[in-house]
C-alpha cells in the first residue's frame, strides 16, 4: 500500500511541477507557489467525511477518463478563490462570475486536469482519453456526492491535495483523484517494474 | 492582404484569447466554432488559410475534425492548440494532418510564429 501512495505521490509531483508552469503561464509571470501534500487514499466513507464544509459553494471542473485508462478527476476550489481567478484572468472586478469568468475557470481546470493526465500518460506509456471538461457551482458537499456516485465501481478516492499562493493573489483548491481500482493494479503493476520508490528520494 | 484564421476551441475565453492574439499579429479572425463539427463546416463556408483546432471538444472532437478538413481539402493548414500534451495524441493530429501541435497555456509569440511557418 505504502508503495501505491508513493506511486501516486510521484503522480501528483510530475502533475503539480506541469500545472505550475502552466498556471503560472497563464497568471501572466505572476511568481506562484504550488505543494502537493501527501497523496492520500480514503475509503468512500473516509472521503464523505473529508470536506471541511459541506455548505461551503465551490467551483468544481471535471473530466472523467475513458478508455485504456479509466477514472474521475476533479479540481475544486472556494468560490471566492474561483471569483478572485477570474477576475485576474478577465481583467473584471466582479463579485459573482459571469459567461466569460466561468469559460476562463474551465479553461483553467482543463489545464490543471490536463498537466496531471500528461503526467499519467508519461508514467504509464499510454493515452488517456479524457471527456470534454465540465464546470458546476455548487455546495461542496452535493458535488463531493455526485463525484463519488459518478465514480461506479470504484473503493478508494486517491486525493492530492494542492495549494497554490501568488504573492498578490492568496489561491486553493483541491485535485482529486479517483483511478478505476482494477486499472489502477493494472497502471502500478506496470510502472511499478520500472520505478523504485527510493530511487527517487 | 492579411491571411484568415478560423479559431476552434469549445471555451469561449480561450477563443476570445486566440482572437486577441491572432488580430494583434497581423492576421484576420475570419470566423470562430466552439466544436469539430462547428470547425468543419466553416471550413467549408469561409475557406480560411488557417485554423487553429483543439482536441477535447463536444460534438466532434479535434482529430476527427482534422481528418475530416484534410479529406475536404488535402491542403489545409490546420495548428493544434490542446491542452492534451500527451505523446500519442500528439503524433495522432500530426498523422491526420495537422502542421503543428501546441500545448496550452501557449506563448503568444509561439502562436504566431506557428501560424507564419505554416502560412509559408
């Protein structure tokens, strides 16, 4: 198990050193900072439980694989933090998020989510196919619901937890995870016979 | 006269992005769509020099769109911009046709250059 994570935590690094340079691309040089703590995987039960608020609204974008390389992939952030991107992004001063700012915000998660399935494809020498992205604004706890029954079949959630901060702007948000289970023993059994886990300590 | 560009791109912001870019450089946005199947079409109806194509779109998806121009007329110059940057899709767009392939968030100047070495 411990080897899964650290698999998974490599995953995130490859995917989170991408979609900073992407994010920060697309912030204009705005200097950014992006960790990714410890991958985590939770059962589902685990998983309902993890949202801090589940009242909080927060924007969420979303992809799901299909094909070779099957799973669910979100990145979701407070809608405040979603508002202030957006502004940025548009050049506006708005309090709530109009046609253009939601457009720029799936633009954004299509580049995170993408940076991360890049990454995926590169570890495991396979192309991914991913759906058109979606964006849906709601209370945290709703959309936390629809990922997990959306999810089928799957028992983990694999969550990589990113933050990101500008110096002008304060920006988080999470990127979750949700491999197939039985693709995911398939993708580690394979990388795992090339890639040793202290090797990249 | 300025060369003409149809932008596809299913988001709205990032057309509009293109569109700034492109205008700015010397070029003219002939049209936009927001599918394959919208690019195809226009393909047809504005006959445009380039066209900027990207990959995961509803209706239609990129590559299909592309195999579809270049079966209409072999010599369209058609530039990828996805934010897909995986090696096989990559050598997909270049196999069906497509002059360049660039990954997103692209530089402005990367842009236009793409589009001048594919107008030549």
């Amino acid at each position: 198990m411990n080897n899964k994570l650290d698999f998974l935590q490599e995953l995130g690094n490859i995917g989170a050193s991408h979609a900073t340079t992407a994010l920060s691309q697309m912030l204009q040089d705005t200097k950014l900072e992006l960790t990714v703590p410890k991958a985590r995987m939770l059962s589902f039960a685990e998983a309902a439980n993890f949202i801090a608020s589940r009242e909080e609204i927060v924007v969420c974008i979303y992809t799901r694989m299909i094909d070779m390389i099957k799973g669910d992939m979100a990145f979701i952030m407070p809608f405040s933090c979603a508002v202030t991107l957006a502004n940025h992004l548009t050049g506006d001063d708005r309090e709530q998020l109009n046609e253009i700012g939601e457009s720029a915000l799936l633009e954004v998660g299509n580049i995170m989510l993408g940076s991360y399935i890049t990454a995926l494809s590169l570890l495991s020498d396979t192309k991914i196919k991913p759906t058109v992205p979606g964006i849906v604004i709601d209370m945290n706890g709703a959309i936390w619901q629809s990922i997990l029954a959306g999810a089928g079949v799957t028992e983990a959630v694999t969550i990589l937890d990113t933050k990101f901060s500008t110096a002008e702007l304060e920006l988080s948000g999470h990127l979750i995870f949700i491999p197939d289970n039985a693709v995911f023993e398939a993708l580690y059994q394979k990388v795992s016979s090339c890639w040793k886990p202290e090797e990249t300590l | 006269m300025a060369k003409t560009v149809l932008i596809t791109d299913d988001t709205a912001f990032m057309r509009m992005t293109l569109r700034n870019v492109i205008q700015k450089n010397g070029f003219h946005v002939i049209g936009e769509a927001a599918d394959g199947e919208e690019a195809v079409s226009k393909y047809k109806e504005l006959q445009p020099d380039l066209v900027t194509m990207d990959i995961t779109m509803p209706k239609m998806d990129g590559i299909t769109a592309i195999k579809e121009i270049i079966k209409y007329d072999a010599n369209a110059k058609i530039i990828v911009c996805s934010a897909m940057g995986q090696k096989p899709m990559v050598i997909e767009a270049l196999n069906a046709g497509a002059r360049d392939f660039l990954v997103k968030p692209f530089d402005a100047q990367r842009v236009i250059e793409a589009l001048h070495k594919a107008s030549s």
